[in-house]
C-alpha cells in the first residue's frame, strides 16, 4: 500500500498549492511525451469533398455603428466607421463567419498537428479574422498591429481560460489548446466590442464560410460525416453527408431569421 | 574579528559626527533611521561621493548613478540595465527617490536594509562586478578617502560596512515628495491638480474601478504608494503560465509568491519608465491597459488585479493622475561639487 500515501499527499499539495504551475505543464504537452501516434493519412486515390453555402433567409439586420471613441487611436486606425459584424449576410442572402465543421464520423482516427500556426491579429481594434478554425495543438500566433494595447482574453470551458496583454509593437504571443471545444469565445478585456470565436478539434476537417456564403472542406476520407455549423447570433444546425473515395458532397443550411 | 576587510560583520563602525535631521517633504513621513547608523553630514557627503564614484566597478566605468542617474528620476531609462563590459542585467533599475522607506529592498526583497542592499550590485556580476575586497582597497588606497572616512567614522581602516553605511545614509536623503498630488491632497490647494487628474484620484482610490490603492497605498496624513509587499500582476509570465523570474518566490519558497515583486513607488512614475520589473512595459499608457485588461492571467494573480475595472475615461485620467506625482527633487544629491 505504499504509493497510495504518497499519492494522496502529491495530490494534497496541489490542491493546497491552488494548483499553481500544476495546470500549466500539462498545457502544450500532452502528446510530447506519449509515443509518437500513428497519424491516419488520407489515401490520395480516395480525398472526398464537402462543399456548401450557408444562407440567411429573413430581414437583414441594421447595420449598427460600433462606438470606439473611448480609444481615439482606435477610432483612427479604422479609417472611418465600424460596423457590427455579428452577422454578416451579403445582398443575395449568403451568411459568412460561419463556422463549419465535421462534428462526428473521425472516430479512432488521429491526424497530425500542422506545423504552421494558425494567426489571429488584433487590427484596426477587431480580433481579424473573427471566426476561425485550430487544431488541437497547433500553435496559435496572437499578433497586434495596433497602436494600442490589447488583451486576449479566450474565455474557454474545456480548455484553460487565461488572458493576456499585448502592446503596441510587442512580440507575438504562441498559445495552444489542448482539447476540442466549439467555439470558444474570445474578448478583449480593454476593448468591449472586440470579439472572436474559435473552433478547436483534433482534426483538420472545419472550414468558415467567406462573404459569398460558401465553404469547402477538403481531403475527407470516404465515410459518413455530422456536418455541423455554428453561427455567433443563429445558432447551430447540422445534417448527414456520405462521401465515397473521391466523392463529391453539398450540404447547404439555411438559417431563417427573426 | 581578525582583518575582516570587505566581511560584512566587520565590527560596529558608528558614525561620530553630529546627528543631520533629514526633513520629509509635503506627503511624506519621518524617513525610518536605523540605530547604528544616524546620519551625519560626513557620512551623507561620503556616501555622496561613493555613489558617484566608477571605483566601485570591476573597470571602472560603472558607478551607482549610471544606473540610478538623478536625471532620469534615478533610474537609468532602459528596460534591463546594463553592467560593465556592457552584460545585460535582468531587471528594471527602481528609483532611488523614497527607496528609505521600503522595509525591503529590490524587486524580490532579498535585502532587508539599505545598508545590505548597498553591498550586492558592486559585487553582482552583472552588474559592478568588483569583488568587495578590492573596492574597499582602492577606496582606501586614496588618501582623500582615508581622510573623509576618518571625520566620519572615527580611526580605524575604511571598510566594507562604512562604504555601505554612507551609501544608506546618502540615499536617506534622496526624499521626494510636494508633488502637485501632494499640495492638493495633504497642502489644501485646491487647484494643485488638473480637472482630469482629480477625477484620476477618484478612480485609483475607488476599490470597484482603478483600486489601484490596494497595493499602492494613500495614508490620511501621507502617501508612499507603496505597501512594500509582494503582488502578483502576471507581469512576464509566459505562454506555459510560468515565470522566467520567479520575483519573491525565490526568497520564500512560498507557492503565493510565485511571479510576485514588490509593488513600487508610484512617486515620480513620470519619470522612471520603462515600467515593471522587466521593464517590458513602455509608458504610462501601457500600464494602465495592462491593469484594465486585467494584467495576465496565471494561477497566482493578486486578488486585487481581479477586482479592476476601467472605463475609457477612467483610464485617461488615471494617466492625468499619474503623471502629476513627480515631486520636487531632493537637493544637494547630484555628483559632488555641482551643488
């Protein structure tokens, strides 16, 4: 029965320690020091395709004048006026800034962590871009092209919550998440009106829609899939794709409106 | 005590000149005198010279004032300092201007007088680099030196614990206060502050916005803005949420004082940038964003930090604030000989 003393005690010390440091290590780690894992590799005789345009069909919202005269370089480095993005619906009713990602179907597969990051940057006082997809583990770049400080605040659920400052002309910072979690909303703690949202799955298989609505998720391997999207104001809806070897699929979502 | 030289329990050197009163300006207490060591006229012009004196380093370049340098509010304007041959220092040089009043000294208080601090940045070999042994040496190898160390201590050879008490006594003096601040909150003079930097007072005092007295205090009859304690604000944590300098961790051990430096003066703030202990903070601008955003985020911040909230407005004027706490400069504190 001895480790179990020593056990009880590690386990006393963190937790009167407020856990201090304990959290941390784990952060960026969690697969550095397991073996490496057998990366599930898309055979190239077999990348399937998913394809769609996300709509909004209703009256289109007012747009609606962002107020950042408390920060005066803010309101310079704009250039003129800021406008919700909230929702964004082009004139033929196309939604962009949706999330859109393959929320089941992967199971026992693991793929590999891209080496390049994935940036968000804090620019003319709006997190750009303002939805956006990672992968567990893959380095997010955080960068601020203002002349003023901000602070990054990811107010995550499953993953750590943590925010940070960052000033004018400071170095980037490089932060990872270490579990899925759709989405995560991020705030400046500085800057009330800067939001972003961001999707982290252990898989490359997400996309965002762009301004005309669409969105593509590429080099699928054949299977069925729960396509799932996520909008910041309409919410989520999802249906079911099955893509053969090479496959083509759509799947199109309309969002009504109030 | 067999030829303790350079040893720091090399006896009881006592000043035995007339004991100077050191005046506190407007918004300051009686400064703390130790016992052994009241300060006289010698041992204040002593100290003087030595802080101005390159001899204290290895190659004779450096002397306190190149990095406490009365010009830039006795700091030295960068963000590291800079020891000889150039080797980069890991902290931001503090003021000296109202150091005598910190209970401890340095970012992580490892000194607990003025009289020990004195003895570590000749001998740091970042930064004046010299062991004690051979400063005492080439102080006591000049003949003026000998001479004023004799009127101030009495007989006897020039030693380490001289040098550091009239360093002490010198810095004793270094008193800084009658800041527009001052003439408004302690002098009565309603107009001593701007508009804005009223309004700044407000939210610094106000525990639901700036509470930025928390920590850098306001008493009824004086003002030190500092509690000469140890804050967590997540300044220079990293990405792993750990600290590369562990600030008064180092000292304690204690798990609360991981990341945590002494809070500083906030008297001549104007003055002293870059801020923080690693300097990474540009102007006063930046740090009050940093406080609004909440400094970063760490498992040891300071329950205080948490409780900030700034509005636009406030933070402005809280720069307003902050920029009318520069005091009237000490006198006669400059190099020897320019008075």
């Amino acid at each position: 029965m001895r480790p179990f003393p020593l056990f009880n005690l590690c386990l006393a010390i963190t937790l009167l320690a407020g856990c201090s440091g304990k959290v941390n290590t784990e952060q960026p780690g969690a697969a550095k020091s397991a073996p490496a894992p057998l990366y599930f590799k898309v055979g190239p005789g077999t990348a399937a395709v998913v394809t769609g345009t996300i709509r909004y069909q209703g009256k289109k919202p007012a747009l609606k004048l962002i107020d950042m005269s408390e920060e005066p370089a803010c309101v310079e480095a704009h250039h003129g006026k800021a406008y919700d993005e909230s929702l964004v619906v082009n004139k033929k009713g196309a939604l962009a800034n949706a999330f859109v990602y393959v929320k089941s179907g992967l199971q026992g597969k693991t793929f590999e962590i891209p080496a390049t990051p994935v940036t968000i940057d804090q620019s003319g006082c709006w997190f750009r871009p303002r939805v956006m997809g990672i992968q567990v583990g893959q380095v997010l770049k955080v960068v601020n092209s203002d002349p003023v400080t901000h602070n990054i605040h990811p107010m995550a659920q499953i993953n750590r919550e943590w925010n940070h400052s960052q000033g004018a002309g400071d170095p980037p910072l490089a932060r990872k998440f270490t579990k899925p979690e759709v989405m995560i909303p991020v705030k400046c703690n500085i800057h009330s009106w800067m939001h972003a949202f961001i999707g982290v799955l252990d898989y490359p298989y997400f996309a965002v829609s762009g301004d005309d609505g669409t969105f593509e998720i590429k080099n699928l391997p054949p299977g069925t899939y729960a396509i799932a999207v996520w909008q910041e104001k309409l919410g989520t809806q999802e249906q079911q794709v099955t893509v053969g070897p090479l496959g083509k699929a759509e799947a199109n979502f309309t969002f009504k409106g109030k | 005590m067999v030829f303790c030289v350079g040893c720091k329990t090399s006896g009881n050197a006592r000043p035995v000149g007339a004991v100077e009163e050191i005046k506190a300006p407007l918004g300051l207490p009686l400064v703390p005198i130790p016992a052994d060591n009241p300060p006289t006229a010698q041992t204040i012009a002593l100290g003087r010279k030595l802080f101005y004196d390159t001899r204290l380093s290895k190659d004779n370049t450096l002397a306190c004032a190149s990095c406490h340098n009365p010009n830039l509010g006795f700091t030295d304007g960068r963000s590291l300092s800079l020891g000889v041959g150039g080797m980069s220092g890991v902290r931001n040089a503090p003021t000296l201007l109202n150091a005598a009043y910190s209970p401890l000294q340095f970012w992580d208080g490892r000194a607990s007088s003025l009289e020990e601090q004195s003895a570590d940045p000749i001998a740091n070999p970042i930064e004046m680099n010299q062991t004690h042994k051979v400063s005492v040496s080439k102080i006591s190898g000049n003949p003026a030196y000998k001479a004023e160390f004799a009127q101030a201590f009495g007989p006897g050879p020039v030693t380490l614990e001289k040098i550091e008490k009239s360093l002490a006594s010198f810095e004793r003096t270094l008193l800084s206060g009658n800041s527009p601040f001052d003439r408004y909150e302690y002098g009565g003079e309603k107009t001593a502050l701007t508009p804005g930097a009223i309004r700044g007072l407000a939210v610094f005092v106000d525990p639901k916005r700036g509470n930025c007295a928390a920590c850098h205090t306001i008493h009824p009859a004086y003002a030190l803005f500092t509690d000469g304690r140890f804050h967590n604000t997540g300044e220079g944590v990293n990405g792993e949420g750990e600290f590369n300098d562990l600030g008064r961790f180092g000292q304690t051990k204690l798990e609360a004082d991981r990341g945590a430096f002494k809070t500083p003066t906030l008297r001549n703030v104007a003055l002293t940038g870059p801020y923080m202990h690693d300097g990474s903070l540009k102007t006063l601008k930046d740090v009050v964003a940093f406080y609004a955003g909440g400094g970063d985020s760490n498992p040891d911040l300071d329950k205080e930090i948490k409780a900030i909230s700034l509005s636009g407005q406030d933070r402005a004027d809280l720069v307003e604030f902050l920029q009318e706490l520069t005091g009237e400069m000490p006198k006669n504190a400059g190099p020897p000989g320019k008075e």
